[in-house]
C-alpha cells in the first residue's frame, strides 16, 4: 500500500473496525503511532457515528453485548417487508468486563463516544469504572458519597443518577453524579476524566423521577425528567432539567405545549431520548400511547415536533407499563424497550412493530445502554485481562528468584 497516497489509506483504516485496527497494529510502527493519534481516533470515531454502528450491552448479572450494525438483521431496512413476520432474532454474546466476578453483579450507568460506564452493586456509591468495550482499556474513579446533611436519613433511603458526556472546551469527558435525598431535592457532582478531578456543583431543587435511566446527551448538554422538589409528601408536576457540561449549571427545558395538558394525569409518563440528533420527549398516556416529539431547534419551545404517535393496542405492544426509546435507524424506524424484558422495532411509516428475540440470552428483565465501536483512550494503560498477565508474571518472577537462590 506504500504507492497509494497517504491520504487514502488513513480515509480506509478509518473505517475499519476496532478488531481489526487492532491486528494491523503490528503492521508497522507508523500505523501503530498512526492508530494512537487523537485525529485519527476522532476521525474513526466519526464514520463509526455516520454509520449509525452501533452495540446493545444488556445487563442481569453478567453482561451481554449484541450487534446493530450494518450486518444486523434487525437494522436492515428490508427487515419489515414481511408482513406476516411479527418477530426478529438477534444474537446476545456474552462479554467480559472489570469487577466480572460471581460473587455480585454488575450496573450499566451510561455511555458515550463508546466509554461505557459502569459499577458493581456492591460498591455502586463508592468505585466507577470507565470502560471502551472495544479496545477493553479501563479506568477505575474513587467515588465515595459526600457528607450528609441529613444524619437522620440512613444510606439505603437514596436514588442515584448519572449522566456521561464530553466536554469540548476542555477536551475532555465528564462524570455527572445526581444524589436524590428524599424530600430536599438532590446534590451534585462532576468527576472529569482527565484531571482526576471531583467537583460539587451543590444542591438543586429537584428529583429524578427515573434515577435509573441515564441523561441524554444533546448539544453538549445532560437531560432528565424530574420533579420539582418541595417538601415532604408534596410534588410538583414533571419537568426537563438540563445541565450544560461546558458552563456545570442546571436549568429547565421548554415542554411543548400539547403534552401540559395532560399534567393532572397520573397516567401520562414522560421519558427523554435522542432521536436524529434531536432531544426527543415521549410522552405515554394510559400505557397504551405514545406521542413522539422532537425538539428541531435547540431551547426553542416552538420548534418542538410531534414526528408520530404509536397506538400500542393497534400493534403486537398491545399495552406496557413503560416503554422507551433506545435508538433510532436511518430508515425512520426506532427500535425501543418495552417495560425491562423486551425490544420492539417499531416502523412510524407504517404504524407497525415487531418483538426482536433475542437468542443467548434468557433473562426475564433486564437493563439496556447503546455504545458504538471506537479507538477512545482514557489513557489508563490499564486493559481487561492484564490483570491475570501481570499475575502470570509475579508468578514467574518469583519462581525465577527461586531457582537462582538454589
């Protein structure tokens, strides 16, 4: 390849997959340094995100990853074109990861950029770990809870939420801690990547309303559903926070106007996404329907969009009692999680949906978080399995000790 233009190999290493990256570090040297240069990672990076190539991890006790690129079934727009077919399958492959051990399990907390972020149950308040799947390096952050300003509240009586994003004036990514104490709102924390750094941003007057589910990055910005916080027993109607990741503040997200009307309805559920690059609301009336919005224009109330509604009673759904969105294709269709056990592919166009099976994996629920196959370092030097090789070779440098004593 030495008589091709630079220019045209660097465009077709930079497709390739992290695999293969992988093996073609032993090429050469210049590849090796051509692999570890921020540019090239970003640009990899880049055409991973254009071509929408994205995994599955699904969590119970272990791990599991599954494949929605472009050679999965489930992403091909021909998938839908049998209409007497109501189910796709997809394959779930287990996978290995930090704190993997049969003695607790683990949690998904967010993701980005191909960073997953992840804790054991054991030590969900204490130790995070930061974790790129595809070139398994990772980076543990001591994360213990701040001091209490209610000594009267025991440990157990707190919901935890994350957010992971990027920051692009620093270069560098971002950890967001929300620490829900009952009836007081919550207290906030940024851990950054780069620095080693914690910082308290404080409290706020508010409360997740689904600690569990992650923030949703969008225009630089964390966004969740919450409730304003007032006092014990009392609560106010839901509402988008937002928190800027460059500027660290918080502030509330215009709603469109159509969704308010439904605020006195405890059966009206809202719930946060993306979807085509835009901040996406759903808001789920009844456990039957879900209206799809799409906000086209950044902090602009007005811009909101409603794209399309789904009748669950006129698909297979048929009713759920919460009903997410996880990722969007390029063919319009979306692909969501119904309640914690099962994945939908729902076509707008055509109103319809399809159950995806999942083979390998047979949990009854389960957790869900997205990420894409990239060359992100985290600059640890610390890889998944390293661990045993530097144990391997304590083991061989004492037994070499050994013998040259005798």
């Amino acid at each position: 390849m030495s008589s091709l233009p630079d220019e045209l190999v660097v465009n077709v290493l930079s497709r390739l997959p992290v695999k293969s990256i992988s093996l073609f570090r032993c090429v050469s040297k210049s590849w090796c340094n051509l692999f570890s240069d921020p540019a090239f990672i970003n640009t990899h990076l880049n055409h991973a995100i254009e071509r929408n190539n994205f995994r599955i991890i699904l969590k119970r006790c272990y791990l599991y990853s599954i494949n929605f690129g472009a050679s999965s079934k489930s992403s091909s727009p021909s998938s839908c074109d049998d209409d007497d077919d109501e189910e796709e399958e997809e394959e779930a492959v287990e996978i290995d990861f930090p704190f993997k051990s049969g003695r607790f399990k683990v949690d998904i907390l967010s993701s980005y950029n191909g960073l997953v972020c992840i804790s054991p149950d054991k030590d969900k308040f204490d130790v995070i770990c930061i974790w790129n799947p595809s070139t398994k390096e990772y980076k543990k952050l001591s994360t213990p809870l701040p001091v209490i300003k209610f000594p009267f509240l025991p440990r157990g009586l707190r919901d935890v939420g994350y957010g992971f994003g990027y920051d692009r004036k620093i270069e560098d990514y971002k950890l967001v801690r929300i620490l829900h104490i009952y009836g007081s709102g919550s207290e906030v924390e940024v851990y950054t990547l780069g620095s080693n750094s914690k910082k308290s941003i404080g409290h706020i007057p508010y409360e997740l309303d689904f600690p569990s589910q992650t923030g949703v990055f969008v225009n630089a910005t964390l966004h969740w559903i919450a409730t304003p916080a007032t006092y014990f027993g009392h609560r106010g109607s839901p509402v988008i926070i937002s928190f800027d990741i460059v500027d660290q503040r918080f502030q509330e997200v215009p709603q469109p106007e159509e969704p308010l009307d439904y605020d006195n309805n405890e059966f009206y559920v809202r719930t946060v996404g993306v979807l085509r690059g835009c901040l996406c609301l759903l808001g789920c009336l009844n456990m039957v329907c879900v209206d799809v919005w799409v906000m086209k224009d950044y902090g602009a109330r007005d811009s909101w969009t409603k794209l399309f509604t789904i009748n669950a009673q006129q698909t297979v759904i048929k009713h759920f009692n919460s009903l997410t969105l996880v990722q969007s294709f390029k063919s319009g269709e979306v692909l969501l999680q119904k309640d914690c056990n099962t994945l939908v592919l729902y076509d707008p166009k055509r109103e319809r949906a399809r159950f995806i099976k999942i083979r390998g994996f047979h949990q009854k629920c389960f957790k869900i978080e997205t990420y894409i196959e990239s060359l992100v370092s985290l600059n640890s030097g610390t890889y998944l399995g390293q661990e045993k090789i530097d144990e391997e070779a304590m083991v061989d440098i004492s037994h070499y000790k050994k013998l040259k004593l005798k």
